[in-house]
C-alpha cells in the first residue's frame, strides 16, 4: 500500500525572498558605485570644490540599477571637451570594480535562503 504523501508549494514564498534580494542588491549596488565614483573623481584629479563627488546618484528599474551624476558640469568632465582631456569617472567606477559587484550580488542573493 502506498503512503501518501502531502506536499505544500513553497514557490511562492521562495520569489518573494528572491525579489527582496535583488531590491537589496540593487540598493547595495548602487551606494557602492556613488562611493566608487567619489574615488575615482579624486583619483583622476576632477575635484575643485567637491561637489560632483557628492553628486552620485542612482535609480533602481525592474531589472537594472541606473547609476548617474546631478552635477550639470559631470558630462563634461567625463567625455572632455575641446579644451579639457576627458576624465571618464563613471565608466572607471564600474569597469574597474565589476568584481566587486559581483561579491554585493553573491554576498546578498543568498540571505534568506
């Protein structure tokens, strides 16, 4: 004679960590690339009065973390200009660090589970 045998779906529950790990990481994700942004401002000489250090921001998308500056004079810092060699701080804060990304990702994922 078989047992039965009863079997409750946790499939829900389980998404549901899953999404509120990817909302941390993303949050996570972006505060270090402002932090990492800072540290390259600093380290490619484009402070004067510090404002565009303390100018990252970032938003957060269904899938993806938009990461940008508010300073109206950063777009020319980091492609140059005629007379200003380009000091591209944002791409630097992201390719130089992807292993660092990948370790908030890794380190954040798997909470919960």
């Amino acid at each position: 004679m078989k047992e039965k045998v009863e079997h409750k779906s946790n499939a829900k529950e389980i998404l549901s960590q899953a999404q509120n790990n990817k909302q941390v990481c993303f949050m996570k994700v972006g505060l270090k690339q402002g932090e990492l942004a800072a540290k390259e401002v600093t380290n490619l000489g484009a402070v004067d009065t510090g404002r565009m250090r303390a100018s990252a921001s970032f938003s957060i998308g269904e899938n993806e973390v938009i990461v940008g500056n508010t300073a109206e004079y950063a777009i020319f810092v980091t492609l140059g200009t005629r007379r200003m060699e380009a000091r591209p701080f944002m791409q630097n804060s992201i390719n130089n660090y992807l292993d660092t990304y990948r370790d908030i990702i890794k380190e954040h994922m798997k909470k919960g589970f």
